[in-house]
C-alpha cells in the first residue's frame, strides 16, 4: 500500500535514504546503490524524481539529504515498516530475518485498512492502558506459552492437573499467583464472581487461605475473600516465576537488611525507584551481583557491604530495598 | 555544526573570556592547535593525581557556570600542538540527580572535547567501566586509563588491555598515578591522537536486540528534526529517553520539533520493555550495560588469589569500623584535626591580628589625624586583617581534610557517625562542620564541600553557625563572669550545649519544611586506605586558602568598610553638641558622673553620635521585651563584623574605653564587668538573654561572605542572616521574660 502519492520503489529509496542517514550522518549515491543493489543511474533518475516532489535535496552531487517533508514521509513509512515486523516478532513469533523480509514485502503488499488493523492491534497489545493489562498479559503469556508448546512438538504433557497445567485456585498454596483462565460454574455463580472482578484474564494473587476454608486473594490491586466452594470453580494458570518474588507478601522475602555481619548474599531484585534506585545501579546492586555483609555501626546503621570487590556503606532503610538470597560463606 | 555554535557560546562565554586571557599556552606561545580532552572517571580512582602528572602547574581553577562545581583546566605544551585538559567532576554515573554528573555530561555535550580520558581504578574495573560506557555515547571517542595498576596486581588482578581495547574498540593505557608510571605512554597516545596520527573507531554498547530495536525506533523520531540531531548525540538521548531521564526529557521537550509525539512515544517504549522484561526500562538498561561490562571482562581479566588473603583495608577496618571500637577512633582522628587546626592555626591568627594590630598603630603615627588615616586604619587595615586571620585557619583545616579524604577514612568517619546526624536529618559527614563551628564558623562553612548532596550541604551549612565559636565564647564568658561569678563556668558550659542542641533542632525544622521529600541516598563507597601524598595535600590546602581569599576575602573587606562606616559617621564636630535627645542627654548625664576620663567620654559620644548610635535608639523598642536597652543594640550592630567586637563597643558605650575582650572574660579585675555588674538597667534575666541572643543572632560577615561562596547565592545568606536574628529575638524574650517571673529581673 502506499502513503501519500509516491510510488512503491521511490518510497523504498526514501526508507533507504532514511536509514543511511540515521547510521552515517550523510548519504551517497554509492551507498544506495549499494544497498539497494541497482545501478547508480537507476539510483539517479529516482533521487531526480524525489527531488522534483521535494522530498530530497539532490543537485547531482555525490551527497544525498532528505527535505524536512521528505524526512517525515520517511519516518512515517520506517515506523509502518517497524510496526509490522515487530507484530511477526512480538505475537506471531517469527523470527528476526523472516521478519524483515516479510514486513517489506507486507507494507507495499496489504491495504491500508488491513494495515491500520494490524497496527491497532499491536499497539493495543503491547501499550493498552493499565486497567486491561492483566487481562493482555494473561492472553498473551497463554499465546505465547501455546505458541513455544507448539515449537517443542507437544513434548509435555501435565495430565494430573488438566491440560495446559490449568488448575483451580483453591489447590493454589499461599503466596502463589495466577492467570484466571476460565470460571467453570453455572451461570449465576459465575456471574457474581464476574461482578466481583473475577475475570478470565485478571492475575490473581493468593494471600493466605483462611482456617474456615476460604480463600483471601489479591484481584486487580484489591483484597478479597474468596468462598471455598467459589475458588474450586476458578480456574487458572499458576504463574512459576513470579509467585516467588512478590514481595508485597512479606513472606520469605529477605533484604539485605535481615542479614547479619558475616553473610554472603546474592542479589535478587532491587525494590527502590529514582534517585536511590539510579544509585544502587551505579554502585553496583543489580540482579545476580554477589556480596557479603562485613559489619554494622554502633547503633547496627548503616552497614558495610563487599560487593564484587568494593566497599560500600548503606543505611539499614535502603537496605530493606535489596531483595537477596543468602548464599553458604 | 552550525546549530550548535548558538549553544556553545552560552555556556563557553564566561570560561572562555577567562581562558584566552590567562590560560593560553604560557608566554604567548600561540602556536600550533589546541586539542582538548576532558579528564573523567569514578571518585577515588586517582584523577586528580593523573591530572597533576600530566599538567604540572599549569591550571586554572574556576567553577562551571552557574553552578558551585569546581573547574580545573590544565595544559600540556609541546611544540606544535597544546593539549587543554579539563577536570571533569568525579561520578559514578551520569544520571541527572547530581549535579556534578549533569555538569559532567552537559560539559561533554555542549563543549564537544575532542577527546574524553577515562580513569579507571582498575581494582574495581566493572564499576569503572559503567561510566566509561556511558562517556562513549555521548558521541566523543574515548580513551581508557587503567589506574592503580599496582593495587590491581596487589590484589591479584589481572588485565589483558590490549584485548579489552579490542572487545570495547577503545584505547587502554596502564598507569599507577601516584608514581607517574605509564604517563609518558598515555602522553604519546594522547599526542599522537591529537596530530591525528591514531584515531578511535569506538563501538556503541550492544543493548541486545530488545533495546536495541526500542532505541533504533527513537532515534528515527528524533531524528526529524535536524537541528536537534547536530546538538545533541542521539544514541545518547534515545537510551536516556528509556531509562526516563529527566534532565533528557526536558532537552527534548527544549529543542525538539516533535517533543510531544517523542515523550510520548519513549513512554510506549518503557512499557513496552517492563512487559518484556518484567522490570523497569532504566533498570534494564543498567543491566544490560552490566551485562556487556562483565562480557568484556570475562575474557581479559583474570583474578588470581590475592597475595594476602586479609586486605590490609580489612585489617584497619577491624579495629576502624568496629562497633565500639571505632567510636575512639573517630573522636581521635576529629581531636587531631580539630588540634591540628586551632592548636596551630589560633596562635597564627592572633600573630596576624597583632601585626595588623602594629601596622594600624604604625599608620596612627605617621600619618596626620583624618578622615582618611581613620579609614586607612580601622577600615583597610583592620578589613584586610579581618580577612587575613581566618586564612590559616582555612588552610590548616583543608589540609586536614585533605588528609581525611587522601586516606579514605572521611567516609569512615560518616559511617560511624551517621545514624544519629540522620535523625535529625542530617549526613554523618556533617560532623565535620559541626566540630569545625565550635572553633570558627568560616572554616566550618567551607568544610561542609565534604556533604556531596546540596541538600544536607546547605541546612548543614545553615545550622553550624548557631554553635559556639571562639568568638561568641568571650561575650558569653564576660557575661557569665559578670553576673553569675560563682556559677559562671556551669553557665557558660549551658549556653555552649543550647547552641548544639538549637543548632540540631532547627536542621530537623528545615528537613521537615524546607526540604521535605526523601532522604539522600548514603549509599558510598568506602574507598581502600591509601598513603596520602603530602603534595596532593599541600596543593589542595593552597587551593582552598586562595579562594577563600579571592572570593570570601573580597567581600569580607567591603563589608568591614560599610560597617566602619556606619560606627564612625556621622562625624561629631563641636556645635553638634550637646544632643537634642533627651533621653540621650540623661544618659550621657549619668554617663559622665560615673567616668572621669575625657577621652572615653569622647568616644561614647562619638559612638552615639554615628549612624550605628543612631539605628541602636531606633531598635530600643523592639529590645525592650528581651530586656536590652540601646546600648546594647550598639554594641550588637558592632558583633556583626565579628561577636568579640561586642565587648569592646560595649566597653565604649559605657564610658570605660574601649574593652579587650580576653581580659573581660577571665581576667581577675575588668572595668567592663564591674561596670555593668553595678548598672542597674542590668539583671542577671537580661544578661542571660544577652548570652542566648549573642549565640545565636546574625553569623558574623565572614561567615555570610563564605556562604554566599559556597552555596554559589546570595539568598541563602540572607536568609541565614534572618531567620539567625528572629530566632535568637524570640529565644531572648523568651528567657528574659522566663527569667523576670522566676526573680532574676532584679
């Protein structure tokens, strides 16, 4: 399809042009030739033709500019281009090259409404507002996690827990989360947990599970009781990686801060922002960095810290910030 | 190019006025071209040493326009080409929360260096190596030097430079700064870089292709706009832009075109990576700069087992940062500056004071009584010595410190200290100031340089004043003495105590109001102990000593003459006698039963009679309530130049000639003391409320001349000079009203 009135082949000149100009400040004829593997005459009569629309700034010299007009045209088409490869990338999973090849051989390929579609729903999925992330995540976690099923040709099979590993939440254990992928109950039921934002979709938290049975769940940022009976019908995907690290639980998460002189520590998250944060990555407290606590002040703050070789001092409070995992001395 | 010129010129303007006149080449040399490299790397890496070898005597020292960061430029000549080093100020990063790497950054950007020379302590090459990185996409080609070899070795590190050159497309040269090993290599690197001899390809860090393809699409939008592309680097913005970087977004949001369309499209991109990565865009970029440092690392260098398995470091700590133990060690090392500088430096002082002292009695002589010898004397001569007393102070303190930092004990020292100056929210450095003030607040003031955060410098700076120093100490002494004879040791010690705990109440009031929001980060570095080198020492004490007197002195001076001024005019003449008033007819009645002598009378009135006399009768009523009465808001206007002044304007306004302030205070027999002992306007209430405003009111010139330096403005020292003088109001009224109601008002 096109944008604007240019022809296919000028407006890959003009992307071309583009992109030498953004690697190498400055653009030959030579190098488009070059890229574009035609003949430095065919290169000429185009630059003539871009030139007369007023896209570029070519006086049959050997440099080549964009017009400020051009420049824009220019983007425009580099970002139709990104935004379709990064659709096969991102959802579709192709890989790099295959990518690249295909994007440009869509954009001049598809129609505009086709485009415009296509890049909507990108867009939507990988930047939609925040009330709709659990839900996007949720699907493309499973799409992905299908999609890499289907690469490894079946291979595994959980067939104690229902297929796709889906499970109820009420044989979740504390502390662990989960995307909710579908509620198997009557319609009523189902729709009162609907109401109380029970959604397929929505990351669900588990708290704790209470003595009576029920269940206290973190849902969309809000605590709530689940009946024991509700949760059975819930049934969603537990998430491996992240019930073990949320830290808005406070159980067996250790900072830095619960250990004592003498312990070896490896880094695992790092919990501030801003300032504090800028400065912990300066120093050196990313994920994976190993350290050791050497000592405490008199009052048992700040403490001293050896990390990859340094010494560093920290207040015991910026401390509580950096989640570890103790390591044998 | 030509865009940028605009840009250049606003920031160069004032540093380059100041560099063709004096800086050029020595001897009008003008010859040949000026290359200039800008000299950056990690605090404690060996800058300043590396700077020193490589530029001898020939700096400059300045500040960075606008801001109160320190600017060395120094040269090295040779021939035909001259290489113009600038220090840029040590970072760990080049994030926008300091203004040293703001500084640092926008020095590379605006200024364009040819050259940026990295100094890498190479005991800790990763973290070096994170700021050599994010030097290179700024756009300037790089050269790394990798320092302290000798520690490295020490400790059983190994570098292939020449291979890490290779990965990281960037020259390496090996150095141990202090000994001056490797600076010729780097030398001929650095010419043969300027002739053009060698040239540096540089290769931009690999985000991986996540970021990388994030950044590319950034780069593409910011490219549109062709003037901000000839500015800025914009590899550089787009990374910056990801890792949500305010000082960035707000170049962009300056000079872009499509500054809208760029914010908001570098947004989608951090949420893009957080999905992605389920972590934070900017924490995602310093992971992967990490992650291609520890590349790079992995296959040249090696770590052998070190020599020794126990660092020496480690063995100092032991006993250094013990939890009890090192609590000594602090209060000694604190007692050997503090010796070191008034032990030293008082006995220096009061040698410069007697000899402007001799010099004005000497001018006395020569020249005719006059307006002019009056000026002469009091004013110059006496300004001048005013400025001149506190400079060895200043010096011997600063060498102090310098051997405090040098050794890399000073951040001990804010290790042991700082959870108690942190409940009043302060930094464990500002200890230093604060022992500083209890002998001199000048010196305390421009110690507080130590306090890398602006925040804890300034409320730091703006407390120390409020504590006792050597010369409140003899106004409050006489007074003790005077009133409270038997106890006046205990008195004294009270009043020296309310000042630190006044002092620590207000800097919790100011964290709580005026700089409300989160606590600084104290995460530092405790850098290895490392031997000092005296002439490190010696250059940074000569440094301090000159600027205190180029910048403070100069002011210090001026205002000394103001102040003359107003104690000496208007000039009393024959028939401006006898004074209209009839309240001060009364008191010079009263005055002049009580003295016989002639000339003290003269002077009274002379003091009366000038503009000071006059702005003490004015402020009478607003004294009243704390118990003073004229003279002594005369003899509080004369404090203002220096609080010792106090006693012996007092002793003028009470007829008994001019007072010397060491005699009043502990000598057996005073005219003052016994004078003002009898005066019944006098009670102990007023005295003590004298004491507390004495404390507290006005910090003497010198110390608002040095905060105007070092807070780089005006307005802080006006308002130190405020909220000092409303606080110590209120806090006098308090105690002498308290005072009258429990019976001392008699």
């Amino acid at each position: 399809m096109q944008i604007g009135f240019l022809s296919e082949s000028l407006e890959d000149y003009l992307e071309v042009i583009f992109r030498l100009l953004q690697k190498q400040k400055v653009a030959r004829v030579r190098d488009i030739a070059n890229l574009k593997d035609v003949k430095t005459s065919s290169v000429v009569s185009a630059l003539q033709r871009l030139a007369k629309e007023g896209l570029v700034d070519y006086k049959a010299r050997e440099y080549v500019d964009l017009t400020p007009a051009g420049r824009q045209l220019a983007f425009r088409l580099y970002q139709r281009h990104t935004f379709l490869k990064r659709f096969l990338t991102d959802f579709l999973q192709v890989d790099h090259e295959t990518a690249e090849t295909d994007a440009c051989s869509m954009e001049h390929a598809i129609s505009v409404t086709t485009l415009d579609r296509i890049t909507a729903m990108s867009e939507f999925l990988s930047y939609s507002p925040d009330v709709e992330k659990d839900l996007i995540d949720g699907f493309r976690d499973r799409w992905l996690a299908h999609l890499h099923k289907q690469k490894q040709g079946h291979k595994d099979s959980d067939g104690e827990n229902g297929k796709d590993g889906i499970v109820a939440l009420s044989s979740l254990k504390a502390g662990q989360s989960g995307y909710i992928i579908r509620i198997a109950a009557a319609d009523d039921l189902r729709l009162s947990l609907i109401r109380r934002g029970v959604l397929p979709g929505a990351s669900i938290h588990l708290l704790e599970k209470l003595a009576s049975g029920s269940l206290m769940v973190r849902l969309a940022g809000e605590r709530m009781e689940l009946q024991k009976g509700d949760a059975k019908a819930v049934l969603i995907r537990p998430q491996v990686e992240r019930s073990s690290d949320t830290a808005e639980n406070g159980e067996t998460v250790r900072t830095l801060a619960d250990m004592t002189p003498g312990c070896a520590f490896r880094v695992k998250r790092v919990t501030s922002s801003g300032e504090i944060r800028a400065r912990m990555n300066d120093m050196g407290f990313i994920r994976g960095a190993e350290g050791r606590i050497l000592r405490e002040a008199l009052l048992r703050d700040p403490i001293e810290v050896e990390l990859a070789g340094t010494l560093l001092s920290l207040r015991r409070l910026e401390a509580t910030t950096i989640v570890v995992e103790e390591l044998d001395a | 190019m030509r865009d940028r010129t605009r840009h250049r010129n606003r920031f160069h303007h004032t540093m380059k006025r100041d560099l063709l006149h004096r800086d050029r080449p020595q001897g009008g040399r003008r010859s040949g071209k000026v290359f200039r490299i800008a000299l950056a790397g990690n605090p404690n890496a060996g800058k300043t040493s590396l700077f020193n070898a490589l530029t001898g005597q020939h700096q400059h020292i300045g500040n960075y326009p606008g801001v109160t960061v320190e600017k060395k430029i120094g040269f090295f000549n040779t021939q035909d080409i001259s290489l113009e080093i600038t220090d840029l100020p040590g970072t760990y990063s080049l994030t926008a929360y300091s203004i040293e790497e703001v500084v640092a950054r926008d020095f590379v950007m605006y200024e364009q260096p040819d050259l940026i020379v990295d100094v890498i302590d190479s005991t800790n090459i990763e973290r070096n190596l994170y700021l050599l990185l994010q030097f290179r996409e700024l756009g300037v080609p790089v050269v790394g030097v990798l320092n302290m070899m000798d520690e490295a070795e020490e400790k059983g590190i190994q570098i292939d430079h020449e291979q890490l050159g290779t990965i990281l497309g960037i020259p390496f040269v090996k150095t141990v700064g202090h000994r001056g090993t490797g600076v010729q290599e780097l030398v001929d690197l650095l010419l043969s870089l300027a002739r053009g001899e060698e040239t540096i390809e540089g290769r931009p860090v690999n985000y991986g292709r996540e970021l990388e393809g994030q950044r590319e699409d950034l780069v593409a939008e910011l490219a549109l706009d062709p003037s901000f592309s000839s500015q800025f680097s914009l590899d550089w913005m787009a990374i910056k832009l990801l890792e949500e970087d305010e000082d960035a977004i707000a170049k962009v949001k300056g000079s872009h075109f499509q500054a809208e369309q760029i914010i908001e499209h570098a947004a989608r991109a951090r949420t893009w990576i957080k999905r992605h990565f389920n972590e934070e865009a900017g924490v995602v970029v310093a992971e992967q700069r990490y992650a291609y440092i520890h590349g790079a690392v992995r296959e040249t260098v090696k770590k052998k087992r070190p020599r020794h398995r126990i660092t020496t470091t480690e063995r100092i700590d032991r006993i250094a940062l013990n939890r009890f133990g090192g609590l000594f060690v602090f209060f000694a090392m604190m007692f050997l500056v503090y010796q070191f500088t008034f032990a030293i430096g008082n006995p220096l002082s009061d040698l410069i004071d007697a000899g402007f002292g001799a010099l004005g009695q000497l001018v006395t002589t020569l020249l005719p009584a006059s307006l002019l010898r009056d000026l002469v004397v009091d004013g110059i001569i006496g300004g001048v010595g005013g400025v001149l007393v506190f400079f060895p102070l200043v010096m011997l303190l600063f060498f102090g410190l310098a051997f405090l930092e040098d050794t890399g004990y000073m951040a001990r020292a804010a290790f042991v200290m700082d959870h108690f100056f942190h409940l009043f929210g302060l930094h464990g450095r500002s200890f230093i100031p604060f022992m500083i003030a209890t002998g001199c607040a000048v010196p305390a003031v421009m110690s507080a340089r130590t306090l890398v955060n602006p925040r804890d410098r300034i409320i730091t700076v703006l407390v120390t004043p409020l504590l006792m120093c050597g010369a409140k100490s003899p106004v409050i002494a006489m007074l003790a003495a005077a009133f409270f004879p038997e106890k006046s040791a205990l008195i004294f010690w009270l009043v020296w105590l309310a000042g630190w705990l006044i002092a620590f109440t207000i800097a919790l009031v100011f964290r709580r109001t005026l700089f409300k929001g989160e606590a600084a980060p104290f995460v530092m570095e405790l850098p290895p102990y490392r031997m000092p080198t005296f002439r490190a020492m010696v250059q940074h004490m000569w440094e301090r000593g000159v600027l205190y007197l180029r910048k403070a002195g100069t002011i210090i001076l001026a205002a000394s003459i103001v102040l003359w001024f107003l104690l000496n005019f208007p000039q009393r003449t024959a028939d401006t006698l006898p004074v209209s008033d009839p309240q001060m007819a009364q008191v010079e009645q009263t005055v002049a039963v009580d003295t016989a002598m002639d000339e003290n009378k003269a002077l009274q009135d002379d003091l009366v009679y000038s503009y000071a006399g006059r702005i003490g009768h004015a402020m009478e009523p607003i004294l009243r309530p704390a118990g003073f009465d004229w003279k002594i808001g005369v003899a509080l206007l004369s404090g203002a130049a220096a609080k010792e002044v106090i006693v012996s304007t007092m002793g003028i306004v009470y007829g008994v000639g001019e007072a010397d302030p060491d005699q009043e205070a502990s000598a057996e027999r005073a005219p003052l003391r016994e004078r003002i002992a009898s005066d019944p306007t006098y009670s102990r209430a007023t005295a003590l409320a004298l004491m507390f405003f004495v404390l507290i009111y006005f910090p003497c010139i010198a110390t608002l001349a040095v905060v105007k330096k070092e807070l780089g403005s005006w307005k802080w020292s006006a308002f130190l000079a405020v909220y000092t003088v409303i606080v110590a109001w209120a806090l006098a009224v308090t105690v002498y009203q308290t005072g009258v109601l429990f019976g001392l008002g008699a």
